[in-house]
C-alpha cells in the first residue's frame, strides 16, 4: 500500500498556507475594501473577523484534514456518508477559480514586460482595456488574444511543474522559494512608495478611522468577506494540505501564525498602495478617493498611470508585477491540489496521473474560455459565483456538518491532542457565529444579484453564466456523489477512516 506523502518540516507547511492566503486579493482587494469602508474603522471589524471566524474556521479545516489524512470528498464521506458530495463540490469551486485566477497572473507577467518601457504610455485604461484585452461583448467567445494566451500558456505551465514535484520537491519547494521572494519583492516597492512626496496623506487616508461607518452592517460583512476571500476557507484548500501533515503536527498555533501572517502582509499592502496613492493624488491634484477603486482596476489601471509619474517607475512597476505573480502563484498551486489530493484519494491515481487527467484539463479549459475578447467579462462572471455564494456555502456546510453530525467535540479533541491553544465552548461559539454571518452574506448576495437583473448596467448574459457555473458546481457534488455512493473506497482510505474514528 502507498504510503501518503506529509510535509517535511511544520515550516514548509505554515509557508504553504500562508502562500495560500497570500495572494492578489491581498494587494489590490484589501487597500480598497478598507478605505471603502471606514479606513482605519475597517480594521476593527477585519480583526474581529480574523478571531471570531478566520482562525476558528481555518483550526476546523485543519483539524478535518490532518484528523482523516484525506482530500474532502473522502474526508466528508468519513465523517457522513451522503456528505462526500461536500468535497466534490468543493473541488469545482476549487477548479472554476483556479482557471480564472490563472488568467489574472497571466495579465501581471504580460505587465512584467511592459514596465520596462511604460508601455502603456499616458492612459492606462486604455492601454489595458483596448489595446491589451481588447475586451469585446460578453458572448464574444473563441476571439483569441495572442499575448495573454501565451502569458497564461506559461503560467500553467509552471503550475503544472510544480505540482508533478508532489508535496515535498513541488509544493513545499515552490513556497520556500516563491515566500521569501515574495517579501523581498514587495518590500522594495513599499519602501520606494514610502519615500513619495504625499506618501503621509496617503497613509493618512488609510488609517484615519471614519468612525461614523462602524455602526453600518456592510463594514462588518466586508470585513468577514474579505477573511474568507483571503484565507482560502470554504474550498477544501486547506483541508487538502493539513491532509499532508504528520499525525503530531501542532494546530493551533500554527492557525494563528498563518491568520496573523496573512493579516501582516495586507497591511504591508495597504501602505503600499495608500503610500503610492498619495504622490498620486498630490501630482493630479486629484482626492484620493476618486483615485481608490478594488480589483483589477487598481492593479492594472491606476498602479501604471502612478508609475507612469513616478520616478523610477519602470523599475518599481517590474517588482510590483513580479509581487502579483508571484503571490499568484503560490495561491493558485493551493487552489490545484484540492481536486489532485481529491482524486489521489478516492481512485488511488499517481501524481503523474493527476497531473495529466487533471491538470492538463484544467489548464486546456483555462486557455480555451479566458484569452479571449470576453475574457475580462468572464472572469467578473465566474469570480462572483466563486467568491460571492461558493466560498460562502462551501465554508457553512462544513460548519453545519461538524455541528449536525455531532462530530465537533471529537474534532476538538483531535485539535487538542497537540494543540497549545485548546478548543472548546468559545471554539463553538465562534463557529455558530460564522455561521449566521455566512448566512447573512448569502442572503445580500442572493438579493444582490436579483436586483442586478433590472440594472441597465449589468448585462444580463453575466448573471446567467453566474448562475449557470454556480449550478454546475453543484450539480457536480450531487452527480459525483451518486456515481461513488456505492462503489469501494481504496484500502488506504478505509484504513485512514477506521484510524480516524
């Protein structure tokens, strides 16, 4: 029988979670969520979020992987049968957003090469919208773009060689390497934006709380949002890499490094960005809150209409877009191994053999829909039934199963055979409350998207091929879990189960 691979060292596995966590939501999602929403009184709701919901959730996830040793689909079906189909949800959830998010990393190498010479010349909306993704309408499929299908060809590629290294000589490899870079990359940019003539408005705008928004709902569901988007909960990620941890390895602590970790480097991020955003708004005489925005208009419009400006900004704009693809990285390898450890598990397959019936797909179905005209449309589409409802269900149905099953105390027990920090009724409290916040969001992004339906500005195609992939991804868990309902388990999973229980 194979013996599962497991991490060599408890720091190869906190650099992976934490490469996890640390992605392209962190540079250009968190500047703009927190000034959107209070500035400086966004962080009080971001780090009640992170210790009521982000590190009890991760702990959960912990605990179900390195308790049962097994991807989600077979570790769901281990704690109740019928709920495996949990995991093969997940696993779509995990396949949707690793293709688009590739896509994304494929525009930040494209800017890697296009800062040495400022490319996008004096205006960069246009240079990106017209000139690089020439974006047409949102049924405009198979118009392929060239430059990104090349760009994305090579991020695959690099995935998919990182992944044939398996655990010890891919993954934990890949983040030793991709982490430290990642901090010295982006440490440079920071310092330099440090040094800009209205960096301190800049921080100002940043940290100076409105205190008058602490009260409003949305703060607090945006800061829970942005916990979840940020941590890699609800997908099975981190089910899949505590899969790989040693029967010993502690967890509670370690839940909290990758927590704070992942906390520290979106605050980096913020005054970066905010720095930056302050020469910006003093050159332009612009407020700084008509420069503000969230997602990749931050990235890839105003970031290079700033470098543009900016002394040294050819240099600054190759680090800067080096940081995206780097953080991309290590994020988008997490999101791949949730079906790879999915499928290892379930029908004993060779990493060899995940990466050709697996990864080869994924990456064919990436650069088939998203190098295209529609491309950009796309992304938003798929992007908001992944992050809007299937994070958010993905992350509930694994708290409601641990509660209705009865399985949370045996959790907590397994989490407190090694735990420095033990689990118990303040534990439980805290994954109750994340539950109803999970349902709340669900509701307002339900409702949200019913009301998009009579916006003129929201073409309707989007919202039906949101509902179209959200339907899939369940229609996935369901058909999955019929087929295997019955059929044999592999002896290392029944082995693995018996041991668990």
């Amino acid at each position: 029988m194979k013996t599962r691979e497991t991490w060599g060292t408890r720091a190869g596995f906190i650099l992976a979670a934490a490469g996890s966590a640390i992605g392209l939501g962190n540079i250009w999602r968190f500047p703009g969520e927190a000034y959107e929403f209070g500035g400086g009184a966004f962080l009080l709701p971001y780090l009640f979020a992170i210790l009521t919901a982000g590190i009890p959730l991760l702990l959960l996830e912990y605990t179900i992987g390195r308790k049962y040793r097994l991807g989600p689909p077979s570790a769901f079906r281990s704690i109740y049968r019928p709920a495996e189909g949990i995991g093969w949800w997940q696993n779509a959830i995990a396949f949707f957003l690793a293709t688009f998010y590739a896509v994304i990393i494929a525009w930040a190498l494209s800017y890697v090469f296009f800062s040495p010479s400022l490319a996008w010349g004096d205006d960069a909306g246009a240079f990106f919208g017209v000139e690089y993704l020439r974006a047409g309408e949102p049924l405009d499929f198979f118009e392929y773009r060239p430059a990104m299908l090349g760009a994305l060809a090579a991020v695959w590629a690099v995935v998919l060689l990182i992944m044939a290294g398996g655990v010890r000589k891919g993954l934990e490899l890949a983040n030793r390497i991709c982490i430290p870079l990642l901090l010295v990359l982006f440490g440079v940019v920071v310092v330099r934006a440090l040094t800009l003539e209205g960096a301190a408005e800049g921080l100002n705008a940043f940290f100076t709380p409105q205190w008058d928004k602490i009260g409003d709902y949305e703060i607090w569901l945006a800061a829970y949002a942005q916990v979840f988007f940020s941590l890699s909960i609800g997908m099975g990620t981190m089910i899949a890499y505590s899969s790989y941890l040693k029967k010993h390895s502690e967890l509670s602590t370690t839940a909290v490094t990758v927590g704070f970790a992942n906390s520290s480097f979106e605050l980096l991020a913020g005054i970066g960005v905010f720095s930056v955003l302050g020469f910006m708004s003093g050159e332009a005489d612009v407020p700084i809150d008509q420069l503000v925005g969230t997602g990749g208009g931050v990235a890839f419009v105003t970031f290079p209409t700033i470098l543009s400006q900016m002394p040294g900004g050819a240099f600054i704009g190759v680090l800067f877009f080096a940081t995206l693809v780097v953080a991309g990285i290590t994020s988008l390898i997490s999101m791949v191994i949730v079906p790879f450890s999915s499928f290892e598990d379930r029908f004993g397959w060779s990493r060899k053999k995940s990466v050709l019936v697996l990864g080869l797909p994924m990456a064919a179905f990436s650069l088939l829909i998203y190098p295209t005209a529609n491309g950009s449309s796309m992304v938003d589409a798929v992007d908001f039934a992944v992050s809007g409802y299937g994070l958010v269900l993905g992350g509930l149905a694994t708290i409601v199963l641990a509660f209705a099953t009865g399985k949370i105390k045996a959790l907590a027990a397994e989490a407190n055979r090694t735990s420095m920090l033990k689990l118990g009724n303040v534990w439980y409290t805290c994954l109750a409350l994340t539950a109803v916040v999970l349902v709340y969001t669900l509701y307002k992004s339900i409702q949200g998207q019913i009301a998009d339906l009579s916006d003129p500005d929201v073409p309707n195609e989007l919202i039906y091929i949101n509902w179209g992939v959200g339907g899939a991804m369940i229609l996935f868990g369901v058909v999955m879990t019929a087929v295997l309902y019955r059929r044999p388990i592999p002896e290392r999973v029944e082995e693995a189960a018996a041991a668990a229980a």
